[in-house]
C-alpha cells in the first residue's frame, strides 16, 4: 500500500478548502458546527474523560476544534494534535500555543509518542484517492496505529454503508466489517455506535490491560486468561 498517495490526495482536498473557508466548519468539510460537535460527543463518551486528565492524541485535528469542545465542557485532559494542512497547523499552533500540533504521517512515522486515548473525528470521511482495496487498506493500518500508541484505547467515526444515498466524493465503511477488522486485529474489547442521526458509526476499542485493570475482582478473572 501506498500510504503516501493517498494523504497527497487528502491534502490536495483539504488544502484548498481551508484555504477558502477558513476557520470554519465549512473548512473542514464540517456540514455545522451542530453536528460537529455530536461527533465529538459520540467518540469520547466511552472513556469518562469528565473523571480523569487523560493524555489525547487528535489524528487530522484541524483546528483544534476538539480541544476547543473540551475546553468548552471543562473537561480536563493534556491534548495534542496530529494534522498535515500546514495552514491549520499554522493556525492551531497560534489559537492553542500550549499544546502540541506536529504533522506526522500516522501510518510511516515511529516516533509518535503514547497517550492515553487516541481519537479521529471525520478524517476517513472523504474519498480521496486509491480503489476500493486500498482505501480499505489505509484505513485499516491508520486503525492499526492509533490502537499502538494508545495506552487506554481508541475511538474514530466513519460513515456508514448503511444510508439513504450517496456521495462519490465520500468513503462509506460497513460497521460489521470495521467490527470483525477490529476484534481480530486489536481487542475484542469493542463498542459499536450507530444510534445518532448521522449517516455514521463511532467505534471505540479498549486494550486489554486497561478492561483487566476495570474489572479486576475475581469473578472476572477466568474471562482475562
């Protein structure tokens, strides 16, 4: 696979579109910042990030929009951000220059540091470049590595194949296979939302020490071995 391509061809489409609409929803392919925020509400709500100041990394950050979100909820957490647009890297460095904003190729690069909780919000979203296999492909190694870095676990969203109509310049995944890829690859250890208006899924997958460390009395252990 070649990742390369296929984040030249993000780029080639975000790029643009920031450069047009600037610090905006409409900047990041965003329809409002209503349901940008649903997004956010749905990818986090697993982990309890109101109960503990946990270390985040934010795969294709953008602005920030994120770290905003929690600001706004005051909910504590050391956030860092993962982005290849340099004018929204740029831009985030400028509104948040106490955290971390880097542009790392999440799939090649070996030396991104651990956090706690990885998160991706609306990244896998556009079609931008390859065939069916390799999409596929990419998307699932990008999985892959958050689930690597990540001490507690993961959560991303991605629209699902389950809809109404269709848009050529999006990419739509099934649940039930994202579901499979991730049970088998990274932890059976999965939740699964798809109850939001959205024409989308949230996945959350938490490692296995972390659910052995929350259930740890002894009528869980055989379920650990």
């Amino acid at each position: 696979m070649n990742s390369d391509k296929i984040i030249k061809a993000q780029l080639d489409a975000y790029r643009p579109n920031f450069i047009a609409h600037g610090d905006t929803p409409e900047g990041t392919f965003q329809n409002n910042s209503e349901t940008q925020q649903l997004r956010f509400e749905r990818i986090i709500r697993e982990f309890e990030l109101d109960k503990n100041c946990y270390t985040l990394h934010d795969i294709g950050c953008g602005t920030c929009d994120l770290h905003q979100y929690l600001l706004d909820k005051k909910i504590a957490h050391q956030y860092s951000g993962i982005e290849i647009v340099p004018e929204m890297i740029e831009l985030s460095r400028k509104k948040y220059p106490n955290i971390s904003v880097e542009n790392f190729n999440l799939i090649s690069d070996k030396n991104i540091p651990m956090a706690d909780v990885t998160l991706l919000s609306g990244t896998l979203n556009l079609n931008t470049g390859g065939n069916e296999a390799e999409i596929t492909e990419f998307v699932c190694s990008m999985i892959k590595r958050m689930f690597e870095i990540s001490r507690i676990g993961i959560s991303f969203n991605m629209l699902t194949s389950h809809r109404t109509f269709t848009d050529p310049d999006l990419a739509y995944f099934d649940p039930a296979f994202i579901l499979d890829f991730c049970i088998k690859n990274l932890s059976r250890f999965v939740h699964i939302d798809h109850a939001y208006p959205l024409f989308e899924f949230s996945v959350t997958v938490f490692q296995k020490d972390y659910m052995n460390q929350k259930f740890e009395t002894e009528a869980f252990k055989k379920y650990f071995k």
